[in-house]
C-alpha cells in the first residue's frame, strides 16, 4: 500500500509539473481508496492476532494435558517394571539356591569317587612298586657283585701296572734312559723320512773335539769332501717337566712359575751346550737343532717367545718337537730332491753340448758324403754315356761264339749260357 501512495505522489508530481491538472479529482479518490484500506488492514491484523491468540493457548493447553499424561503413563510402567524385577529377582535367587545344592550334591558324589579310585590306585601302584622293586634289586644284587668282582679282577691287573709303572718310573729316572728315548723316537724319524746316506749318528762335528753328537743331517756341497752337517741333538729334562704337570693339575699358580722357570733354565742349558759341543762353521751349519720327544713340552717351550727368540739368537739353536722335526725334514728331503734333479740336468745339459759338437761334425761328413755321391753319381752317368756310345760303335761288330769268349776270357759260361 505504502508502494501504491508512493506512486500516486510521484504521478501527481509529474501531473502537476507537466500542468495537467485535470487528474486531481482522480487524486483525491485514490488518496480515499488508500484511507480505506489502512483501515481495513488494520482491521484485519487486529483479528488475526486475536486468532493466533486463542489458537497459541489452545495448544499451550494440548501440550500440558500430553505431558501431564505421559508422565502418569511412565510412572505406572515403572511401577509395574520395578515390580516384575523384584519377582524376576527372587526367581533367580531360587534357582541360584537349587543350582548351588545341585552343585554341591555333584561334587561331594565325585569326591567320594575319586576318594575311592586313588585308594584303588594306590594299592595297584603300591603293588607294583613292591613287586618292580623286588626284582629291580635283586638285578642290582646281580650287577653289582659282577662289578665287584671285576673291580677285584682290575685292582690285580692294576697292582701289576702299578710294578709296571713303578719299573718305567725307574727306567726314566735314569738319564742315560731318557737321553735314550729320545734318541730312539730321532731315528725313527730320520730312518722313515731320509736315505741311510743322508744322515749320520754319533758324529764328531767339531774336529779333535771328542764330542759326538746323536745324530747329523748331510748337506750336500760343491764338492764331495765339504759335505756340509746339520747336528741334531735329543734333550728330555723329564723330572723338572713332570713336577710341572703335577703342579697344573693341583692349580697351585706360584709353584708353577716357579717349575716353569726351572724347566726354561734347563732348556737354555741345553741349548748351551749344544751350541759349545756341536756347532763348527764352516763343517757344520751355524745353528743346530733341540728335539723334544713330546708335544707338551715343545708347546711348554713355545709359551715364552722370549725364550725361544734367545735360543735362536744368542745360541743358534731351534728347537722342534715331533711334528715339526718331521716338516723340517720333510723339506730338507724335498730340497735334495731338487738338488738332485738340478744335478741330473746340468748333466744332461753337458750331454746335449757334446751330442750338439758331434752333430756339428756329423753334418760336415754328411755334406762331405753328399759331394762324394754327387760326384759318384756325375761318374756314373758319364759311364753309363760312354757304354752307350760303345754299344752303338760294337753293334756292326759280329758276335763272338760262346767257347772262344770263354777261352778268350777265361772265363766259367753262366748258367743261363749254359743251357742250350
């Protein structure tokens, strides 16, 4: 409406600027039309709020009543809910109550059972763990008088090896024994690895020295007279080793340091005097060689680097034990061999020079031979020329008969002539 009487001001406007004046009557009722139409909007909105009044309260009151109902609904169904737990409630106990007597009534019954059945089992299991054992111990009985007997049996075969013991104890005591037997295990060595002629025993390697060594190794020379010795000597300081061992088993640490340095000081002994006894340069080598016949020592010797650096430097003496003497000897062996095949081939080459100044010869009286033939040859053919030429001239010749060519050259007729 507003929009309307905003239009109508804007046309009179224009009317009254464009001077038409004859709309005004038309003005007027328009200005009337839009009075009367406030009025009845107006009118209107006044009973349409009235409406929305009374319809605004009748659902105000809906809504109470339909609470109002709901919660007396609610509260009834609780009332019956509560109700119906209560009984569920005591149901359930009841049967609880039942199930546990039920339950007790079970367990009393198996107890009983079970009561009975290991009664049962035990006097079967004691049964036979009597009977088991009865025959278990007279197998025992048994097993063990064979035992005792047998152990009777061994102490007799022991009291016997303890003598035999007792006399090899004796026998190793005995220095020239122990010497002995290394020098023993040395030959084995030697006889199984070199030739009877690439070793020798008790030799005197130090001239006018009276002293003779066990054995020595021969190193070829240049010459035969300045075959070149290796002395080898056998030592086994078996008491001051002996009391070592027995100190390691017991464990006493002092005790074996102390053995320990009695044993290296014999080693150095040794070697002392091997290098005084034996090593004569230029007859011999200038280091001999210490076998041990034991692996435990030669290993007892090794611990000490110093004392091993010492025997080399200051007496020009390697020590070796079974195993490592053998290597050593193994290689010596195989630098003979190389010796001798460098030997055989420096001969074998002299051979070749010769047979290459004999061939040089030979190929001379070849060439010397061929020149022969070729003139040889040359001859021949210039005979074989000649009796050809003669041929022809004899052909007019008349040929003589057989018995004056035979009385003329004295000669026997062939056999072929012969016949007739």
């Amino acid at each position: 409406m507003e929009l309307l009487f905003l239009l109508l001001l804007l046309v009179s406007v224009v009317l009254a600027a464009t001077g038409l004046l004859v709309l005004l009557p038309i003005q007027r009722q328009l200005r009337a039309e839009l009075a009367q139409n406030r009025l009845e909007a107006a009118a209107n909105q006044n009973a349409l709020r009235g409406e929305l009044s009374l319809n605004f309260s009748s659902l105000q009151n809906t809504i109470a009543n339909s609470l109002q109902f709901s919660q007396e609904t609610l509260k009834d169904q609780l009332s019956s809910t509560s109700t119906q737990v209560g009984r569920q409630g005591q149901t359930l106990e009841r049967n609880l109550e039942q199930m546990r007597q039920t339950i007790e009534a079970k367990l009393q019954e198996i107890r009983s059972d079970n009561s009975s059945q290991l009664e049962r089992m035990r006097l079967t299991v004691d049964e036979q763990l009597h009977k088991t054992l009865e025959e278990r111990l007279q197998k025992s009985f048994f097993s063990v008088a064979q035992h005792l007997e047998n152990v009777q049996r061994g102490l007799g075969e022991m009291k016997s090896l303890a003598q035999g013991v007792g006399d090899l104890k004796n026998v190793l005591t005995n220095v020239k024994s122990k010497g002995g037997l290394g020098e023993i295990q040395l030959e084995n060595i030697l006889c199984n690895i070199m030739t009877p002629q690439q070793y020798s025993a008790n030799v005197e390697t130090k001239k006018d020295s009276k002293n003779f060594v066990e054995f020595a190794i021969k190193l070829p020379g240049k010459e035969k007279e300045n075959d070149l010795w290796i002395p080898v000597d056998a030592k086994f300081p078996t008491e001051t080793y002996q009391r070592l061992l027995m100190a390691s088993d017991e464990g006493d640490q002092a005790k074996i340091e102390r053995l320990r340095k009695q044993l290296y000081a014999a080693i150095k002994s040794f070697a002392k005097d091997i290098h005084s006894k034996y090593i004569d340069p230029p007859h011999t080598t200038d280091f001999a060689i210490m076998f041990v016949p034991t692996e435990g020592l030669y290993a007892e010797i090794l611990r000490d680097a110093a004392l091993f650096e010492v025997l080399q430097r200051e007496f020009k003496v390697t020590v070796t034990g079974p195993s490592t003497f053998s290597a050593f000897v193994y290689s010596l062996q195989m630098g003979f061999r190389s010796l001798a095949i460098e030997k055989h081939s420096s001969e074998v080459w002299k051979t070749l020079g010769a047979v290459k100044a004999e061939f040089g010869k030979f190929a001379d009286i070849l060439e010397k031979t061929k020149r022969k033939l070729s003139e040889a040859n040359n001859v021949l053919q210039g005979a074989e020329v000649r009796s050809r030429a003669m041929g022809r001239a004899l052909r007019a010749v008349e040929t003589m008969p057989d018995e004056e060519r035979k009385d003329f050259f004295l000669l026997p007729l062939s056999e072929d002539e012969e016949q007739p």
